[in-house]
C-alpha cells in the first residue's frame, strides 16, 4: 500500500485527521489502520454525510398512505381453492429446483446475554437447538421432500463471520452438504461526526457499523451468491432473518402466490397486536408499496380505525420477502439502488492525545439501508397475510417482549397444536397454555405431518419427537 497516495488521497476528501496518529503507531497498528482506509468508499461517504448535514433523509414521515391489496387468510371456498392452486405452483417450482434461500445472520447475541453469533442462540425448549440448526433442519426437510438443491446463502458480519463458519463445519453443516452452503459478509460503512469527517474509535481503528439488512441484497450480488443460485436454476429467492424460530422456510402457498402474481418482489404480513406494535406497516405510499417503520408513522395513521373497529393499517411486515432474481441483479447493476437512511448515535472517538471517549450523547452519524426500501422499486408486489403463531415469533431480548421466554413459549404452543390435530392428548393450565415442554424436529415434521404414532397418547414432560 502506497501510505503516502493514501494520505493525499484522505485530505482531498477533508479526512487527512485519519493519519493524525500513524507515525506513532506500532507496525501492526499502522497496517491495521491502512487496511480500513484503502477499503473506504470516499466518494459515497463524502455524499452520504454532505445530504444528511443538509437535512437530506429518506426515512420522512408518512402523512399520507393508502391501504394496499393484500392476499389475505382464507375465509371462504373460493380462498381455499386460491391458495391450495398457488401452493401447487409453489410446490411444482420447488421440485424444478427453481427456489434458493437467504439468511441475514450478521447480528451478535449481545442483548440476549450470549456473546457470539445470534444464529448460534440454543432456543429449543426441550433439546436447546440452535436457531442455525433449526433453520437447516428445516432446509434439510424441504430438500428431501421435494428433491430439489435449494441452495443456502447466508450473510454475516465482520463481526461475526469467522466464528460463523467455524460453527458450521464444527457441526458438520448440521448434515447438509457444505458445497449447497455459502457465505457472505455484510459491508460496513464509518461512522462521520456531524461536521462529516470520518470517526476514528483508536488511533489505528474507524468506528465501522454494518450498513443494513438492505445491504443483504448488495451482499447477496457482490459476493457471487445470486450468480452462484442462478447457475443451479435458481429464479425466487426465500429471504429470512436468523432471529425468527417459527417462519415457514420457502413456503409453497407463498411462492406460489409469487409466482402466479409475476411478482419482483414479495412480502408476509399479519395482523399486529395493536397500534404501537413495534413492526413497519404495508401500505401505499404516493402510490407505491412501501413499509413504512412504526417510528415514522404517525399516530393519527396507527390508530385510524375501519368502521367495524378494526385497524385501518393492520398489516405488519415481519421481513419474510421472496425476490426474483433479476430484481435483485438490476438493484445493483447501476450501482446500488437503495436509499440509505441516518441515525444519529453516541460513538466512541479519540480525543487530541489519543484516548478513546465514550460520549453519552449523540455525536455522530451511521447509515443503513432497509431491505424493504426495494418494494417501491419493483415493478409487481405482492403481498400475502400469514398467521402470527405459524410465522412469527422473533428472538430479540433476553426478556419481556419478543424474548427467549416468548419464543420458546411459541414453539411449544405450535407442536402441541400439531400434536393435538394428530389425536395426540395436550395437559393445559387453566388458561389454556400447554404445561408440558415438547419439541419437535424438522426432520419429522415441518407443517404438522407425520405425527400419527402419537394418536390417543398424553404427551408427557419435556418430548422429544
């Protein structure tokens, strides 16, 4: 690396404070710092910081939405008979190998009280399986019912990325062949004060941040993945979040719909618990689809209400998308198409003589991109209503709302629903919640099916099926 090219190069961008302490630093120091720098988009960042200082945000408040069309839960025969013709769409372009699936896993296990990857979280409330080894169970049941290759992508962060993999061939890709699984990592961009100059967290390090569950489809195009699906035949791209243990991976019913719709891109909703629920709204935005987040909706719009008394704008997204793979290819071609959004937070810096501050107050600027920005940029959406206790119940705290607890709680409410449906006997409390822990492997069962065997049986403390 030419230093003294890549000083220059700093100060014609106003970031020559970088090297301000590069001739004190030790030599794995002053690699350490040069490798950040030599990867650091000037141009991008200089324009990003030059619009938000002039007040420039994509992520302005919704004072004027229209309801959407939404495929919802079936209520009659004729719903029925829609749904049960896309699942045979969905299923027939499961066997043609035509499905791929996307994991966003960048996220550390912080705020659960478990240092590592969030993927690597033993949730499983009788067997403690990971939220990876769900996942690719369910991904090894769906290969084996349809036949078909549906290859993984998965995106980690810089953060986590090495551990990942080794967690991966330590568990032996959890039975799936380690060819029809690939790695990406997340781009990170510098955080910049609110004068626009670049963050340094240590005389040798900038304070980098992941740039957003958008940049997944950045990721998914740089990294060779999407090329790497469409030379397997790979066209509708299952897009998930690691946090999630209910979701139904690469649903038929959902890609059918998708198919049928000649959709660019897709989304699952269901109906939120109330009108502060923390989960962006589906609707139209100046026309086009759009989720708009809870925090730029305003509350006359989350709590205008239909008639009947029920929500106006119901319909939350829970970052469950299918995308075609051209759509894909196009948002990045021309360089990459999303909006990236500000937010304002308290980062360490360095002081004039090199010590590392942690300000309590807000003093600088990171940027992240939403995957669901790419709706309005799609030619055709659709978007299907799902069932909160089949689809949804997310891993984010360590308690209270969307915990550990929650979601543990989720899963074994679902197996002991399928269990009852196969004649199986539930002990409940009186509030009707199952009292015994019961866990059921993907392997077995992915939708209900195959539990038989357990027809007039009471299931017992802490099963294992």
């Amino acid at each position: 690396m030419d230093v003294l090219e890549l000083k220059r190069k700093a100060e014609r961008y106003g970031q020559g404070h970088l090297f301000r302490f590069f001739d004190s630093l030790s030599p794995a120091g002053r690699e350490n710092l040069l490798r950040q720098v030599v990867s650091l988009d000037f141009d991008m960042v200089g324009r990003l910081a030059g619009e938000f200082m002039r007040g420039a945000n994509p992520a302005e408040p919704a004072e004027e939405i229209e309801e959407a069309d939404i495929i919802r839960l079936p209520r009659t025969e004729e719903d029925m008979q829609r749904d049960r013709k896309a699942r045979a769409v969905g299923e027939e372009a499961l066997r043609a190998g035509r499905a791929a699936v996307f994991l966003v896993a960048g996220g550390q296990g912080t705020r659960l009280g478990f240092d590592g990857p969030k993927g690597e979280f033993e949730i499983g409330p009788v067997t403690k399986r990971s939220l990876f080894r769900i996942h690719a169970e369910k991904i090894a049941a769906i290969r084996r019912r349809y036949r078909c290759a549906l290859p993984w992508g998965i995106m980690t962060s810089e953060a986590n990325d090495a551990r990942t993999r080794k967690y991966f061939e330590n568990n032996g890709f959890f039975g799936l062949p380690a060819d029809s699984v690939r790695f990406c990592v997340q781009e990170s961009l510098p955080a910049v004060d609110f004068h626009g100059r670049i963050v340094l967290d240590a005389p040798d390090h900038i304070h980098m941040s992941p740039n957003g569950h958008g940049g997944s489809l950045k990721a998914m195009y740089a990294s060779g993945i999407l090329e790497w699906f469409a030379s397997l035949g790979a066209d509708t791209i299952y897009y998930f979040q690691v946090d999630n243990v209910l979701l139904r991976i690469a649903d038929p019913t959902f890609i059918g719909h998708h198919i049928l719709g000649g959709a660019d891109m897709s989304l699952k909703v269901l109906a939120k618990k109330d009108p502060y629920e923390k989960v962006g709204v589906y609707a139209l935005k100046g026309g086009k689809p759009a989720v708009i987040e809870y925090s730029d909706l305003p509350a006359k719009l989350a709590e205008a209400r239909n008639p009947d008394g029920s929500l106006k704008y119901w319909a939350g997204s829970i970052a469950i998308h299918l995308l075609d793979a051209s759509f894909v290819r196009r948002l990045n071609e021309s360089g990459f198409a999303l909006p990236y959004h500000k937010a304002e937070k308290a980062v360490p810096f360095v002081d004039d003589t090199g010590r590392t501050v942690k300000p309590r107050e807000k003093n600088a600027l990171k940027f992240e991109t939403f995957v669901f920005d790419a709706l309005p940029l799609a030619r055709r959406v659709i978007c299907v209503e799902t069932r909160r206790w089949d689809d949804f119940s997310p891993v984010k705290n360590a308690t209270g709302l969307d915990s550990v607890e929650t979601a543990r709680r989720d899963m074994i409410e679902l197996y002991s629903r399928w269990l009852e449906a196969a004649g199986a006997k539930i002990p409940r409390d009186e509030s009707g919640r199952a009292i015994n822990p019961v866990e059921i492997s993907p392997l077995i069962s992915l939708e209900g099916e195959n539990l038989e065997p357990w027809r007039g049986r009471e299931i017992g403390p802490m099963t294992v099926i």
